[in-house]
C-alpha cells in the first residue's frame, strides 16, 4: 500500500484518513433507518420497544427485519417501557359477598350499558403507590367511570362507579362484573349496585381472564404511557391524561385505541 501511494504520490496517513470517511450504502441505510427509529421511539413518549417500532417502521413502507431493529435501538440505548413487578402487598381474605360469572369470558355487547367491567389497579410513584379504579363499557370499550387514590380503598371503587351511573344516566339493567377484590365484595358497593339495579358479576376466584379486558387495558394503559408520570402527588392526574392525549395523535395500534377512549372523561 505504501509503494502504491509512492506511486501516486499520495501520503499514507492522507490515503487512509480518506478511506475512513468512506461510508458503505449499508452504513448510510443504518443512518437513515435509526433517523426513522428515533422519530417512532420520541412519538411513543419513549414507551415503544422493538416490535411495535418494526411495526410502525414497514407500515410506513420500509421493508426491514425486525433484528435490524432490535440490534440499531440496543446499540443507541433505545428501550421500551417494560412493565414493573413489584407489586404493593394485600392481604387476602374471604370476599363478603360473591355473585355468579354471568359473563364467562364473553366479552362481547350487542348495545351500550349493557355489560360493563371494571378493574383496580397499582402505579408506583416515587413517593408510593397510586392506585387507579376504571369502569369500560364493553360495547364501546370506552372508560366510563375513573378514579385515582393513594390509597386502596373501597371508595375509590365507588367514585369510579358514581361517575360512570352519572355519565351514561342508565334506565336498564347493567351487569357490571370485578373479581373478588374485597372493594366490589364489601357492602357500600353492593348497596350501590342495588340502589341502580346493577346486576353484580363475579370473576372467579384467582382467574384473570374471566375479567380480561379490564386488566389488559390497565396493562397496556400502564406501559405505553404510566411511567412517565409526574413524582408530584398534585400534577400526577393532569400529566398521566396529557401523556395519553399527546401519544394517541399519532399511534393505531389496537392498545392505543383503548388507550385513546382515556380521552372521552376529559370532554
């Protein structure tokens, strides 16, 4: 190589220095992709990993292996909102009241305020547990009825039912079904239920999929857009709805479209 650049009367350092800013077509097609990746990753607020950026990446027309993907986001540091597995400590007890499964794992409603299901879930904070209770319509898969605390209690179970009765003014028979959780078995609930004549349905015990819609759309509420809530206890309801207002302008993913019905009990 040395007598070469002799020949040319080309300095070595010069001739290699040249080589080194040379970019190969599949270096500049990594350039351009991981531009794209970056685009996906900074519209899911930081929430999408690999497989729904390959999603969105040949939905837009680029034909790409998702291990490309997967290999360009782990060389930049590029990770998805993985789901948290320390879980705050309950005690289980024996359920004050218990009704019959009328659901059985169908989740399907031929009209609104027809069948509605409802789920407590656990967000940590930096300063604690927050826990947030919802109500969906299985017609519409829409959440009717919201409620967040610091603490789990049957009230937050039964501020999220007042809303979703105030919300939808029900004439006929609901059947609203939870699982055993000692807020929908405790009496002020069932007095409530009575008191609309709301027919109580009952996961059975230690079965999540006899109330799967409503943990996975906790879950995936949780994921895409919780973990990047506010530490501050007062800005920690605004942000979390900010948070899915501003992903659900751009995501069509089926989790998002439930995510996006979040946006209904802002109007």
């Amino acid at each position: 190589m040395r007598r070469m650049c002799k020949v040319l009367k080309v300095h070595p350092s010069g001739y290699y220095a040249w080589l080194n800013e040379l970019e190969s077509p599949r270096a500049k097609d990594n350039k351009e992709i991981l531009r794209k990746i970056k685009e996906c990753y900074e519209q899911s607020n930081h929430t999408y990993g690999y497989r729904n950026i390959h999603k969105d990446l040949v939905e837009s027309g680029i034909r790409i292996n998702k291990k490309r993907v997967a290999r360009l986001m782990s060389l930049h540091k590029l990770y998805g909102a993985g789901m948290i597995k320390k879980r705050p400590k309950h005690k289980a007890g024996r359920p004050h009241h218990k009704h019959p499964n009328h659901l059985q794992q169908c989740f399907m409603a031929s009209k609104p305020n027809e069948l509605w299901v409802t789920d407590i879930t656990y967000i940590r904070t930096h300063e604690g547990w927050l826990y947030l209770a919802i109500i969906l319509d299985l017609f519409s898969r829409k959440v009717i009825g919201w409620s967040m605390s610091h603490r789990m209690t049957r009230q937050i179970a039964l501020n999220a039912f007042h809303m979703a009765v105030v919300r939808r003014n029900i004439h006929n028979k609901v059947i609203l079904h939870s699982d055993q959780g000692s807020q929908f078995a405790s009496s002020d609930w069932q007095r409530a239920l009575k008191k609309y004549n709301i027919i109580p349905s009952m996961s059975r015990r230690g079965n999540c999929y006899d109330n799967a819609v409503a943990e996975s759309f906790l879950r995936h509420s949780k994921k895409s857009v919780l973990r990047n809530i506010s530490s501050k206890p007062e800005k920690r309801r605004n942000e979390r709805f900010s948070n899915i207002s501003r992903c659900s302008t751009t995501q069509k993913d089926d989790t998002v479209i439930l995510i996006i019905s979040l946006q209904i009990i802002l109007r």
